[in-house]
C-alpha cells in the first residue's frame, strides 16, 4: 500500500506539473492599466481586489466621501464597484468631466470670480443632480398640484443647466434673449418678493431683463433652491452621486480649477452631513488626485482637516508585509490570476510566486525590480506585465531574460503616463523639455553642476525652462527623478517624492538620480 500511495502521488504531481507547463503568459489575465475599461468585464466583481478594505471604510462611515490617491491608484475602479455593489434601491449617478458644465459659467466673466461666487456655481451644481434624481424617480408624484416636488419641477423647468447659463453669461451679450418665462422668476406663493430681485439696471435683454437684476437673482435663488431640495428628499429616497475625474477641470477652468474643486468638496461636505444628521440616504463621493489636493492645502488653510476626517487614501506601498509574495501590488496580480485561470485557482502566493517569478534580475527580487520600474501604482504593474505577457506570449514565467527585456517596450509607456500626469501643472512642451533636460545628462545619476551646465550651455533647446531650480522641483514632483546619497553605513539611499515618507521639497545640495522606468527611454 505504500508504495501505491508513493506512486499515486507521484503521478499526480507529474500531472500538475505538465499541466502548469502548459499554463502560458498569454493564459494569464493580470488586469488592465484602465479601471474603467477592466469595470465592463463580467467578471469584475470576482476581480474586485482590496487589500485595505477601503470598500467598507468610504460606505460604512458617514463621515468619509473623498477618495484621494496618486494617478492610477484605482480611485475610478473603486467608484465602479461601489456603484456595482449599491443596493437595488439606490439611484447611482456618475458626473465625470463631459458633465461640469459648471466649467461654463467659470470662463464667462472674470471680474466675477470671487470665492463666494464659485462656492453658490458649486452648491448649485450639486443640487441640480440631487433635484434632477429625485424628480427622474418620482415620475408621477411632481405633477400633483399640491405636491413639494411640483415646486421642484416648475422650478428646474426655469432654471434648467442651459438657461441657467444663459442667465449668468448676460455679462458678456448685449442681446442676448432668454428662453423661458425668466422675467416673472419664482411665484409669489413661493415667497420669494419680485422686489428683491429688482437692482440697477445693467445690460438689458430684448425681452427687458436686466443683467444686474439676474445676477442678483442667481445668488437669491440659491437659498430657496437648497431648501425646495431638502424639503422633496424623503426617507425612502437613495442616492450615491460619484464625481470623477475633478483633475480635468485644469483643462476647462484653468486657474480657478482649484477654486473650484475645494467648493465643491465643501459643498458635498455640507450636504452630505446635513442628510446624514436627519437619517436621509443621500451620499457625494468625490474622486481626486492626492497630488493635487496636497497642492491647495497651502491656499485654503481647512482643508486638511476636511482630508484628515473625511477621506480614504489609496497607497499601495506598505511596509507591513515582510514576504514579497504578500506585497498588496503582487497580491492584486495574484488574486486576478486566480481568479481567471483554472490551473493556478487554488495556489496560494508563495506558490504563485515561486512558479512565475522564479529568478533574481542583476541580484534583485523580482518584487523590487517591478517597484523600482513603477511609481507604487497598480497601473504601472499591471502595464509592465502586460507589455511582458505581449512580447513574449509563450513563455511561461516571468524570467530574468523576460523581465529585462520589458523594460524597452514599458519604457514608453511610463513616459506617456508622466506626461499625462504632469498636464494638470504645466504646458505639454514645459514639462517634455524638462524629461528631455535630464535625458541630454545621458547618465542615470548627476549632481546639480552637470545639470546645470548642460542647461546653460544649450538654452535655446530649453526655451521654455525660465528656471533651473523650479523645473528641478517639478521633475522631483512629477517622480522623475529623486534625491540619492549614501549612508554613514556606506549604503545607497534614495528619495522619491511618490513615497509617503518623501521630503516634500527636492534637496538640490544631494545628488539625482533618474527613474529606473525612464532609463530605457533614455537610451541609460
């Protein structure tokens, strides 16, 4: 019997080696570097990975509505599983950039860009998509003369999102006409006195309107609209109002982008605790950039206690996990393995690990060689091991050759991403003569005098770069390049601003270095 049982079990562990031999990269379905895109698989809620429970953090607390992380963190992929896990009888709504309209009235008169005037734009903005929901669910109810939401009805009827722009960009037409019965505002049962709105006439209209008089209508409104809203929310009414992608604002609004975005997380704030506090099921996420959050703090001073109480942050590089198999990044990979293919279903890490990451690269584990390629972000993971899994679609590890070979392809990709990431500060052609300066260096390290004679010897092919020392900074912001030194101990340090632990500012005394995803681009 024993040497049945010593055969059997040979057998079988010759029968899953043959069939983890079969097991090819193009086998292995790792993720996509666009959490969108990845949300539409059918198989999405099984792929679903959250290390930190960040689910349940951002939907159990009543406090937390902004979820802050680094590009390509997955804030978008949260989203979409929060949406995708709502109950049945929550009405979900995604407002992503192709739906601020609020950015046109920011672009139409900059005399009246005072912060009072974007916070009512911003309150307003919130409103129209709590009003429009309950008035989409309510079908039947807003057409009862005497009902509250019949108020509501009339009232966005007037004051839709294309008249209410027509209303505040009477500052720059002369004749500008008015579409709806905007002369007669809201009825006197309403109680709201036609005499408030009456003011120095301004720029008028053909139908008599001044402009004054609208503007001031606009402010007054405000008030009345917010309660209209408060008072049509009932018990029985569920609603998540998600808004992505506040980072393209920069494109739309420009300077007053930040403006914008600590309104409106001061507006979802507001709403947010205000339902709360009377048991109402109302809830405003918001997604942003940490970058750039960290960016407006030194501009609105309450801002970071807003950050500290009421977000969740996404960061990827944690120091608690001691076994590289475990790392949350190859962890993610790992789950999404198992999850998609048979053969390797029921391998834990380790083993996941040992069979597909079999070999050190130059002396480095494999976990190390992929974070030191990255800035800590599942996006750039899962591109890399997708740009491995392209090219060499038969292999069936992640060798050293395989690895190393990569980095040629990834490298352009990591370019294009920094790029993208670095539109929101700078002009395209300030930020690729920046990478193309520290390109020119043509070595992986240098100190501030090689930079610096590089640049003042060839300052026509840097005409955008006024001064050395901001774009410096810039490029430690953007991740790349950072801080090296050695330690009295002898050993090599370095400091990238991506890592939590970072100094916030560039020591321009230390030594650069350049990232190890920008070499190969580099020709280093």
């Amino acid at each position: 019997y024993f040497v049945l049982f010593y055969v059997i079990m040979s057998l079988i562990i010759i029968w899953e080696e043959i069939i983890l031999n079969d097991v090819k990269l193009k086998d292995l379905y790792m993720g996509l570097p666009d959490g969108e895109v990845e949300a539409r698989d059918k198989r999405f809620q099984e792929l679903f990975f959250d290390p930190n429970n960040k689910y349940n953090e951002i939907i159990n607390s009543n406090e937390k509505f902004l979820i802050i992380g680094s590009k390509g963190t997955g804030k978008t992929y949260l989203s979409k599983y929060i949406v995708e896990q709502s109950p049945s009888k929550q009405t979900c709504i995604i407002v992503d950039s192709k739906n601020f309209w609020i950015c046109k009235l920011i672009n139409i008169d900059e005399q009246e860009l005072t912060n009072d005037y974007i916070s009512v734009l911003c309150k307003w903005f919130l409103l129209y998509e709590i009003a429009n929901s309950l008035l989409n669910k309510h079908r039947w109810l807003k057409h009862l003369p005497r009902c509250k939401l019949n108020k509501l009805r009339k009232f966005m009827l007037k004051y839709n999102d294309d008249t209410f722009y027509k209303i505040v960009s009477l500052s720059t037409t002369n004749n500008q006409e008015i579409t709806g019965n905007l002369s007669h505002g809201i009825s006197h049962s309403d109680k709201l006195q036609t005499s408030n709105f009456q003011h120095s006439a301004g720029i008028k209209t053909s139908d008599g309107v001044s402009y004054e008089s609208t503007r001031k209508r606009f402010f007054d409104l405000i008030d009345y609209f917010e309660q209209l809203v408060f008072d049509c929310f009932q018990i029985n009414d569920h609603l998540l109002i998600i808004l992505d992608d506040l980072d393209e604002l920069k494109k739309e609004a420009g300077e007053q982008s930040e403006n914008i975005i600590y309104n409106l997380i001061t507006a979802a704030k507001k709403y947010n605790f205000y339902f709360n506090s009377r048991a109402k099921s109302l809830k405003i996420i918001m997604l942003l950039r940490s970058d750039i959050l960290n960016k407006m703090q030194g501009n609105h001073p309450n801002l970071n206690k807003i950050k500290t109480s009421c977000s969740i942050d996404l960061y990827w590089l944690l120091d608690s996990t001691h076994d590289k198999w475990d790392h949350p990044l190859i962890s993610m990979i790992f789950h999404k393995i198992r999850a998609s293919c048979e053969p390797y279903k029921n391998r834990s890490n380790k083993e996941l690990f040992e069979i597909l990451f079999p070999e050190s690269i130059d002396k480095k584990n494999p976990l190390d060689f992929l974070l030191d390629h990255s800035l800590g972000r599942p996006r750039d993971i899962v591109t890399f091991l997708n740009c491995a899994k392209k090219e060499f679609p038969e292999r069936t590890c992640f060798s050293a050759t395989v690895l190393k070979e990569t980095r040629k392809i990834y490298a352009t990709d990591f370019y294009n991403e920094m790029l993208n990431q670095a539109s929101f500060y700078k002009s395209s052609a300030y930020s690729t003569q920046c990478l193309k300066l520290i390109a020119g260096i043509k070595r992986p390290s240098f100190s501030y005098s090689d930079i610096q004679t590089l640049y003042e010897e060839n300052r026509t092919s840097y005409s955008e770069i006024d001064n050395l020392d901001d774009a410096l900074h810039f490029l430690y912001e953007l991740g790349a390049i950072g801080n090296a030194w050695k330690s009295k101990k002898g050993k090599h340090r370095t400091c990238w601003y991506y890592k939590i632990d970072a100094i916030d500012e560039v020591d321009l005394s230390q030594n650069f270095t350049i990232h190890y995803g920008l070499r190969k681009k580099f020709s280093l």
